[in-house]
C-alpha cells in the first residue's frame, strides 16, 4: 500500500504539527479542512484584550521550530498566531489548507476502509486516514442563567470578541474568574465605567514572572542555537517538577499555599476583597493561573468582585441572590470550553454503525488519548485525558504526532486498509489511569473543575510527567491493535 491518503481537522497547533511532522516523514498525501477561513485554532479565534499564553514562549513553540526572536518571555495572542503562520508558510503546508470547511460528520466505510468527512457547506471528503486536530478549547461553554437571552445590551463570550463594540465608559459584568478572566480584567478595567466581576470560585493566582527578551539575548540565540535549547529545557525541567505536588505527592501543595497566601496578603490590601479572592481549595485542583495586574485591578475604586450567584438577567441588569439588580451595559462571558463532555452536534461514527457519543456516553476515553476502540484510523491529538496542568501542550502535541506518523508508515508498510485499538487494551489502559487520577490533587483537592464530565470523572489531565507520555507514544506497539488487510 502506498502512503495513506489523510485528512487533518483544524489549523491550529495540533493540525500543523501533524502536517508538518507527515512531510517530513515523506507522506505528503493529506488534506487539512479549517472550518474558518484563516488559521491558527484557538491563537485566532481569542483576540480578547489581554490575550496571552501562560506558558512561556521558549517551551510553547515547536521543537523543531525554536523562534530566537520571542519578544516576551510569554507571549501575546498576536505573536503566538504569527508564529503559526511563519511555520505553515516556512515548511509549504498552505497548498494543503481548504479553509470554509467546518465538519459536521465522519464516518467509516468498512468496505473501502476510508472515512467519509462531510462539512456544513454540503461538500464531502475521502480518506483512509482521519486526524482530528480540533482540540477540546473551541467549543464556548454558555452559562445556563435565566432571562439570559433577554439581555438588550451587548454579549459575547471571551472567545468570540466583539471588537466592534466600544467598551469606554460602560458599565460591564464579567462572569467567570479563570484564565481569560484574569487577562481582561486588568486589560478594560481602566477603560469602563464600572466593572462587576462575578466569581462562583476564587482561582489560585502566582506572580507571572514575564519580561521582555532583550535584542541581545535575540541575537545570542540566533548565534548560538543551543542556548535556547538550554532554557527551552531550563523551562521544561522546573514546570515537570510541579508533578510531583499535584501527581505523587499532593501533600506539597500546603506549602506552595502558604507562599501564594502571602502574595495575597500583598497584593490585596483590603481585607473584605482578600476573603473573597482567598480561594477555598487545594493549590492545583483547578489550573494554578499567573498575573501579576490581576489583584491590583480588583482593587481599583471601579470594580466589584460579586460573590453572590446570578438568579436571573433583565433587560438592563443582572439580578444576584440577594436581590440586589445590578445595572449594565454588557456582558462578557468568560466561561470557558465544554472541554471534558461529547461535543454537540459532530457526528462520528465507526464499525457497525457505531457512534462515538455512544461510546463516550460515560465520558471520553481513549487508547493514549489518540486512538478509540472502533474507530479504525482516526487519531485525535489533544483527545481525551492528555491536557495538562502545569506545562506546555505543544509537547503533548508532538508526542501523540509521532505516534500518529508510526501508525501512518506501519499501515503503508503492512499493506494494511485500516488498524483498530483492541477493547481490552483501551480498558486496560483507563482502568490504569482512572485509578491514578484517584490519588492527585485533581480529584481530591475539593473543587469541580472543567477537567471533569458532570458526573465527576476526570476525562482531561494527563496523571504524570509528560517525558512518560513521550515514551509511550513513541511508536506504535503492533500487538495492541488488529489489522486489516
């Protein structure tokens, strides 16, 4: 069998990995569908202002692809979504984009072992190969509040900003406190009127230590490539550390809470503000966020943390608990992603007929996050149970990339039309993980988080290092699948 004909959902990291990884390997043989008509995933659609990423910029970028000239030592929205335009233009993966082709379903033809992938504009694609690279993070998660969709003002969730409405001088509520939140609040707070900031659960917050990188630096790393390398690995050895307290030894975390109290105590000097804000949960439960403007924002005369819940929105005005009515002009949803459930509306189906919201009916499972039991040759990257809590995903993504370019090369060199994860190795492999996850600050520091499914369990964290999720994606072990010819 020749190089598998592929097709590549998104264009995002996880996409242009794949892309770039399957050239380089020689197969050149796939398509990539965008729903949008730019690329860039979760890096195009976030332009709220403040939009940057926590991880820093050395450690979140290829391993291949090192960028000497990073302008921060964490970059901004705008850097991150030119720096995958840079890689799709520098390694000639453009003429492999169709962009406008946002998928609506994926289904296997046992007879011909393709996948047949239709989009909502009525066309359809082939492929013995299926990569979804769509990622959990693109899916808003909306608040069920009434009288919602009786709001007259403006409101947009964080990810879909409008940037045509001019927030000077409005009133605005913010709902939500995770990681969006905490870049835009300190980004408009000085820009409106007033600023609400409704908070179910205070976030854990450590100081971001981030600075510009100096053009000396710039050209040092341009001279002498190892050198960044070497903070490349500096980053990634001090972040695999923090494993240690959410994964072995959740023990560790009350002395990381100490610390971050006294940042607290700092930062918020107001001692009704410091209750609200001081969170009531494990360090590391939910992801541990980084700001160092954040604090000092809530602290401004113009912003109001309210803690009280949301019983209903009017026309004009938000409506808490305690029956105070709250006037504003808009709202912002920083709410988050329906990362850990099936998504709404996508239609996969497998062997027999089989659907994979069926099969996720008790939350998403997978074979190394990347592969399901009846769904031959379709490989998610970022799938269930690989997200992580404390370092950078495009190692994750790279990880599950060189597994899926195995797979790839071991179908054309077995002369095989399709290979499928065999159901006690995927069971063996979550009974292994669910039981993991028991132990680790995700599931016993006290909070409800996105990483989990309504019903509790954890279909999001990776339980260990990530260098260990790395050796086992390395290649594809032949025994855990079946074959066909």
């Amino acid at each position: 069998m020749a190089a598998p004909s592929i097709i590549i959902i998104g264009t995002g990291f996880a996409g242009v990995c794949a892309a770039i990884r399957l050239k380089q390997a020689g197969i050149d043989t796939f398509t990539i569908l965008e729903r949008s008509s730019d690329v860039g995933g979760t890096w195009r659609d976030n332009t709220y202002p403040g939009a940057a990423c926590d991880v820093a910029s050395h450690l979140y970028s290829f391993s291949f692809e090192p960028n000497p000239d990073w302008s921060n030592q964490f970059s901004g929205q705008k850097e991150i979504h030119e720096y995958i335009k840079h890689c799709i233009a520098k390694y000639g993966i453009g003429k492999h984009i169709q962009f406008n082709q946002n998928v609506s379903s994926s289904v296997f033809n046992e007879a011909t072992g393709q996948w047949r992938v239709s989009t909502t504009n009525g066309e359809a694609h082939q492929a013995n190969v299926l990569i979804n690279g769509m990622g959990p993070l693109n899916r808003p998660s909306l608040p069920n509040i009434e009288g919602l969709k009786d709001f007259e003002g403006a409101m947009f969730h964080s990810s879909e900003w409008d940037h045509t409405y001019d927030i000077h001088n409005k009133r605005v509520a913010v709902i939500g406190t995770g990681a969006s939140a905490i870049q835009i609040v300190p980004a408009i707070a000085d820009k409106v009127a007033h600023l609400d900031l409704y908070q179910r659960t205070a976030p854990w917050i450590i100081p971001k230590h981030d600075k510009p990188i100096s053009e000396r630096t710039h050209r040092l790393f341009r001279m002498f490539p190892f050198l960044q390398k070497l903070q490349r690995a500096q980053f990634y050895f001090i972040n695999e550390l923090t494993v240690i307290m959410l994964v072995t030894k959740p023990s560790l975390a009350k002395h990381l809470e100490k610390l971050v109290l006294k940042f607290i105590g700092y930062k918020v000097r107001d001692p009704e503000l410091r209750k609200k804000v001081t969170p009531d949960f494990t360090i590391g439960c939910k992801r541990i966020l980084l700001s160092n403007n954040y604090y000092p924002a809530l602290s401004k005369p113009n912003v109001e943390v309210v803690t009280d819940s949301i019983v209903r929105v009017e026309k004009d005005a938000i409506v808490t608990a305690n029956n105070e009515r709250r006037q504003v002009d808009a709202i912002i949803l920083s709410t988050g992603f329906e990362a850990s459930e099936y998504p709404k509306g996508f239609v996969v189906k497998g062997l027999q007929g089989k659907s994979l919201e069926e099969a996720w009916k008790d939350g998403p499972e997978a074979y190394l996050g990347t592969v399901v039991t009846d769904f031959p040759n379709l490989f998610f990257i970022i799938g269930p149970n690989t997200g992580l809590g404390h370092t950078s995903m495009i190692y994750m993504i790279e990880s599950q990339v060189n597994f899926i370019v195995d797979s790839v090369k071991k179908l054309a060199a077995k002369k095989a039309s399709w290979m499928n994860v065999k159901p006690e190795v995927q069971t063996r492999y979550n009974a292994e993980l669910q039981a993991k996850l028991k132990t680790t600050v995700w599931q016993s520091g006290g909070c409800k988080s996105w990483y989990q499914t309504k019903s509790g369990k954890n279909t999001a964290i990776w339980p260990g290092f990530t260098f260990t999720f790395r050796n086992r994606t390395k290649r594809v072990n032949e025994r855990d699948f079946e074959w066909k010819a």
